[in-house]
C-alpha cells in the first residue's frame, strides 16, 4: 500500500511494503517484502484518531514520510519511522528498526536486527553490523565500524529525565559486544576492543580494551598488528 502523497520514483517496491505519508523514494531503491516507510509517531496516529471519522483516509496517508535516497536496498520486516533520512546507496539489513529524526549518510551499511531509536545522526561509509542497539543523541561520525551487538546508552542514571548525547568521532573501530556508557566522546581514529565497557572518554588514536576500558596501545601499533596480521592470512 502507497500513500497518494508519497513520491515513488523508479524503485522496486514489494506489494507487501507500506508507504506511508509524504514519504520519498528515489530511483533504484529496492524494498522488499514487508517494509514499512514513513512509520507514524505518536503525534500523527493522534491527528488520524481525531481525524479519520471525518477525513476517511487510511492511516497510510498521514504523516511526515520518510526520504529513502537513491540506490538504497531495504531487506525484508524493515520499519523505518517518519522524518528519517537514507542516504545513497545504503543497505539495511532485515528486522531493523530505525525511529524518527534519524540521519544516515551515504554508502553506510546497518546490519540485521539493529535498531536504531530515534534522534540519531551517523556519517558516511559507516557499517553497523547485526544487533546493535543505538539510542536517542547519539551522533556518529563518517568511517566508523561497530561491531555485532554493541551497545550505546544515554542515560547515567536509568530512567531518568536527563538522556545525554554520546559521541563517536571519524574513522573509529567499535568491537563486537561492547557498551559505550553515557555522555562519552570516543575520539578519532580510536579503537575499541571487543566486550569493553567504556565509561569514560576514548582520546584520539587510542586502542582500549578491558571493564572497565583502558588504554592498551596506541592506534598505530594497533594498524601495525593488523597488517601483521593480515600478512599471514594472505601468504597461506
């Protein structure tokens, strides 16, 4: 189902996906079965409650949409809220769910079962692998990698009324199972090891690793292991 007000350019659109609102789908997106863009918030399942006896209009018609940009593949069961933007040639993968206001670059890749709460920004070529878990004010640069089941929180002190804005700066390595605590700034080119608990700012360069996380070794050294590294798988 098609929204009348939504914009569908040459694009491949399931018969089982649902676009919602004033949504807009540039040309070669593909989605696949069971999509939904342009999901309602809140307020606008409020408006059409008020509404709908009087307008007749299916819920599919309301709403901000969502912008899905040109290129973009969206696998199957994927929900992706109103007031969201895509950017070129990103792949989402199955099972996401992405809220509202939330900002992806281009060439970025978001992994299956991740979800992505709302009010987010993440940069270009960023890959997001399957199982994450970002919340509200996070912002996440361009380059960056985030590793299977990493967590990031916003809130000191749960549940409070004070969720506070975590950030990842550009060309950063997440490992898998990691929890990136409240209010940090992992700097550049820092990098953080699989299973770390990480409660206080990553300054640039740095690789930590532990619970709580502490500086093992520098980015440098870091590089210097995986070419070693990657050496000896090559030279088999």
């Amino acid at each position: 189902m098609i929204s009348s007000r939504a914009v569908v350019k040459n694009a491949y659109v399931s018969p089982t996906s649902k676009i919602y609102g004033k949504s807009i789908i540039e040309n070669n997106v593909f989605l696949f079965d069971f999509v939904e863009i342009g999901f309602p918030t809140k307020g606008t399942i409020e408006i059409y409650m008020k509404e709908k006896a009087i307008s007749k209009k299916d819920l599919v018609e309301y709403g901000e949409g969502a912008h899905i940009g040109p290129g973009v593949i969206i696998r199957s069961h994927t929900v992706i809220y109103e007031r969201v933007y895509i950017g070129d040639n990103t792949r989402v993968g199955h099972n996401v769910l992405i809220r509202e206001n939330t900002k992806i670059g281009k060439n970025s890749v978001v992994g299956t079962g991740t979800i992505i709460d709302g009010e987010v920004v993440i940069g270009e070529n960023v890959s997001i692998q399957s199982g994450v878990y970002i919340p509200p004010k996070v912002i996440v640069g361009s380059n960056v990698f985030i590793g299977p089941r990493a967590v990031f929180t916003n809130d000191r002190y749960p549940p409070s009324r004070r969720l506070i804005e975590t950030v990842v700066e550009d060309n950063v390595v997440i490992g898998a199972n990691s929890t990136i605590v409240a209010g940090i700034k992992i700097g550049r080119n820092s990098v953080v090891a699989a299973g770390a608990v990480v409660v206080r700012d990553v300054p640039e360069n740095s690789v930590v690793a532990g619970v709580p996380a502490k500086i093992i070794m520098s980015r440098e050294e870091y590089n210097r292991k995986k070419s070693l590294y990657e050496e000896k798988v090559l030279s088999r």
